[in-house]
C-alpha cells in the first residue's frame, strides 16, 4: 500500500503524556469515566492543531504597559461538522477552543442492501461555503463515512482545501482512500494504527468508540 501524502496528515507530537492517555482510552479494562475524561484531553489537543492550520495574519495590540505586541489573529470564520454519533463527542472540545461557533451535524451509514456509505441527514450553517470546516469523527477506518461527508461538504460549496479532518486514530488504509479522493484535504490525528483487520476494525484500536464514550457498550 502506498503511504499517504505526508504533507495532508499532521500527527500530533508522540509525547509521553499523549501516550499515556492513548493508553487510558485503548485500555478495555477503563471505566466509562476514564475514557471520556482522558478522550476529551486527547480531543482537545487534536482541535488545538486544527486550528493552527487555519490562516492567520499579523496583528499589533498594546499591552498594558504601553509597548506594542506583534502577534497574529485568525481569518475568516469557521464551523464544526460531527458526523454523528461518535463525532458528537469531539463537540466540545471545539467549543472549548471557539467559543459560539457554529457546529453542523452529518448522519452516515451503511447500506445494508449494498454495504455503502449512505447520507441520511445533513444540516449545515446557511453561510457554510464561506467557512473552514473541521470535520470530527474519532475514528478513521475505510474512510467510506468520511469520504461520503467530505462529498456532502463540497456539494454546498465548501473547497476541500477549506475542511480538515479531525480524528484519534486513523489507519493507513483509510488515510490512503480519503486523500485519492480528496487530495487537497488536510488530516489531523493523534496516532495511525498498524492496519485494519479482516472485519475493517482498526488494529489494535480501541473498540466502538461512540459506544464506550455514551455508555452504550454496557460498561460504567
């Protein structure tokens, strides 16, 4: 398999902090509570360098003293997309970052007849086409879900180059098959795993991420 385009996936630095919460949230043996408190951290990073590729330009302020500050400000505005129900939980963390933004949700499944990606609902801010749009969905498999709602972004206008892509874990396989069809995207993860399994799991992963963050696997 050939490696993606380097320049399209930013990797979160492997610090030992970043790999010891990527141990919390891949652990079976984490209670509902850990993983949620320690994925909202790894959540937060990932957003943090989502937003450092945005466009930025200078800006001088005065400080309290009287001195001026060469700094910079972002440009243009921007929206969160979750494609439900796992990116539901990458929501926050945004807002965190940006406060009042504006965030559009996206439903994907799959076809039972044909075993595609198939939209079921979309709704996005009117103003959509004129924003850079981070797309949040924790885990990247096939990238059949994140091609489908990557479409569905540049359908009403938005350019690729405009979308990042906002996920935990990622595998070669998927990263492979969303930049042939959206070359101009930009992919920011925390960690790309070995490969996917002969059921498309992401391998070692970290299971049904949606079910263990909202509590539908069972486990407390």
């Amino acid at each position: 398999m050939s490696n993606p385009k380097p320049d399209r996936v930013i990797v979160l630095e492997q610090t030992n902090e970043l790999k010891a919460l990527m141990s919390v949230i891949r652990d079976k043996h984490s209670s509902r509570s850990d993983f949620i408190f320690h994925a909202d951290r790894v959540i937060r990073h990932l957003v943090e360098e989502a937003l450092n590729h945005l466009p930025f330009v200078e800006k001088s302020v005065t400080t309290p003293t009287g001195d001026i500050y060469r700094g910079l400000e972002p440009v243009g505005k921007i929206c969160g997309v979750s494609i439900m129900r796992a990116g539901e939980s990458m929501e926050q963390g945004l807002r965190d970052c940006c406060r009042s933004v504006r965030i559009g949700k996206i439903l994907i499944q799959r076809d039972e007849a044909t075993a595609e990606a198939r939209l079921y609902y979309a709704k996005f801010p009117p103003d959509i086409a004129d924003r850079h749009c981070l797309l949040l969905d924790p885990m990247l498999a096939t990238g059949g879900s994140a091609i489908k709602a990557i479409q569905a972004l540049v359908e009403y206008g938005v350019p690729q180059e405009h979308i990042i892509f906002v996920n935990l874990i990622c595998c070669p396989e998927g990263l492979e098959n969303v930049l042939q069809a959206y070359p101009k995207l930009l992919i920011v993860t925390a960690e790309i795993d070995q490969n996917l399994d002969e059921n498309k799991y992401i391998v070692p992963g970290l299971g049904d991420f949606g079910c263990r963050y909202f509590g539908t696997d069972g486990q407390e």
